[in-house]
C-alpha cells in the first residue's frame, strides 16, 4: 500500500472547511453601532453559581475597527471586547 499525501491533505482540508462552514450557519452575525444597549459578560472564574452572568445596560459611545467597543458606565467609560459582551 502506498499512501497518497497530497489526495489525504486535501481531502482532511476540504473537510474542515465543510466542518466549519456547518458551524457558522447557525451562528448569529451582530454589528454594533453608537448607542446600541448591551449587557457586559461576567467572566466565569469569579463568579459563583448563583450570580448573575451578565451586568447592567450599558450604552455603546464609540465602535473600534479592532473588535472592541467603549461603553458609558455612568462616570466612566471602559474599552471591552464584542466577546464579552451581547445585545439586550
């Protein structure tokens, strides 16, 4: 038996884009605009099991090209990332 390299890799690749095209069907695209409303994500470490898992309404003041956000906090502003926060 002789294997054929190429043929695999490019067989395992085809299946890996078929894999992760399977999975981004079901995902839910949002972009974030100035003055959207969302909640922030309480991390899991700190956070006991019956804590909330979100915090507050913030509004959203400035949307950044590198995937991060600045939200209003009342006083203060804080630079968090779209992974840590979802739309209300």
């Amino acid at each position: 038996y002789q294997a054929n390299w190429s043929y695999l890799s490019k067989r395992r690749f085809e299946t890996i884009l078929q894999d992760n095209d399977r999975e981004n069907d079901k995902r839910i695209e949002h972009f974030y605009n100035a003055g959207d409303h969302v909640m922030l994500r309480v991390p899991k470490t700190p956070r006991a099991k019956t804590r909330a898992v979100a915090q507050g309404l913030f509004t959203i003041k400035q949307v950044h090209n590198n995937g991060t956000v600045t939200i209003d906090k009342g006083a203060t502003t804080q630079q968090v990332s779209i992974r840590r926060i979802f739309p209300c």
